[in-house]
C-alpha cells in the first residue's frame, strides 16, 4: 500500500478500508499541530495509478480472508480539498473495486467545503461522501484566530449548513481547553448555533 508517514484515522474508522488520496496538509499552519511533521513535503496528491494500485491489493487481501468493505476512509490531513471531479474519480475506482462500498470518508477542512458549488457537493453525496470528519477544534473566534486555522466560527456554521443542505454528515473533533481557563463555554458556543450531526471530542 502506498502510505506515507504516518497514517491518521478517526478511531470510529477502524474498520474502514484507508486508502492513501493525499498526504500531509495543505494549510499546515495551525500552531498545535504536528501530525504530517514527519513529512518531507507539505502537501501531495496520490497519482490515480497508486489509488488503482491500493484498491487491487486490498482487493486480493479482502478475498482471501473473506472480507467485505461497506465502507472507506481516505487518508491524508484534507483530501478533501481535491476537486469535486477527482473525488469522484476515486469513488468510481473504489466502486470497481468494492461494489459492495456503502460510504467514503475523510478529513476535510472548512475551506475545502468553501470551494465546492451546491451542484459538486450533493454529487459528492450521491457518490458515496458522508461522515465526513473535520477537525474544527472551537467554535471561539479568538482562539481559531490564534492558533492559525484559517477560518472563523461563521465559516464553520455557514459550511456545515452546506454540508446539511448536500445530505452529507460530518463529525467534529474538538480541542478541549484550546480557548484557555475560563473560556471553556465560548469554545462549545458553536454547538448551540450549528447543526451538527454529531459530535466527537
Ligand atoms: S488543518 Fe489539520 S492537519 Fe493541517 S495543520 Fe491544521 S490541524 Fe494540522
């Protein structure tokens, strides 16, 4: 298989098949993170060939051990930054492989719901994209603002409606603490004001 680095998944995906979309993060700004730091890049998209060849090998290695795949998660910090036309490429290639595939997942940044029309993300959807993971960590604007994530709690309201609007689910992970002694409840308000359809922390 084609991982690089090391390989980060939720842990409710532990029995999805991971295929490497990406590698490392195209934002890798936030000041807590060190997750694709191992990296000697900042960002790399997987040549379709490599995805092909991924899906053949777990193929062979899900026939002999009987396995079926209902559903598949692509690693990397953000594939879903990749355009809409590319993703859809690699749920085809996961259906040739998988007919038996229910559901895609990844993570995803805010900003990379931004850059996807209403049209593109309920293709998506109908693809097979949901439960889509997005590590928005506070609902607090100074703390997102401090801590460089590129967005602010309104983007996070306005992108998840969009993902609602598209029948696409998404998880959030929180950073607890992030906001600072005191600031707790400020840090949850995103809560209160989006509709999310769950919530991890
Ligand atoms: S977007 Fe995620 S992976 Fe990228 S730098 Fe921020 S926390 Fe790390």
């Amino acid at each position: 298989m084609h991982y690089t680095g090391t390989v980060w998944r939720p842990p409710y995906e532990a029995s999805s098949l991971l295929i490497e979309a990406t590698a490392g993060c195209t934002h890798h700004k936030c000041k807590f993170c060190t997750l694709y730091d191992d990296l000697p890049f900042k960002f790399r998209l997987s040549p379709l060939e490599d995805i092909e060849e991924d899906l053949k090998e777990a193929q062979r290695h899900c026939k002999l051990w009987g396995r079926k795949i209902s559903r598949t998660f692509l690693v990397g910090a953000n594939p879903f930054v990749l355009k809409a036309s590319r993703l859809l490429e690699i749920a085809s290639l996961i259906q040739k492989y998988f007919p038996t595939n229910q559901s895609i997942g990844c993570f995803a940044r805010i900003t990379d719901i931004t850059i996807k029309s209403d049209e593109e993300l309920a293709a998506l959807r109908e693809a097979g994209y949901d439960s889509i993971t997005i590590g928005i960590e506070t609902g607090d604007n100074d703390a997102l603002t401090f801590m460089n994530k590129g967005y602010q709690a309104e983007d996070i309201i306005v992108q998840c409606r969009r993902f609602d609007h598209a029948g696409i689910r998404y998880n959030f992970f929180y950073l607890t603490g992030i906001s600072g002694r005191g600031r707790g409840e400020k840090g949850q308000s995103i809560q209160q004001t989006s509709a999310t359809s769950s919530i991890r922390r």
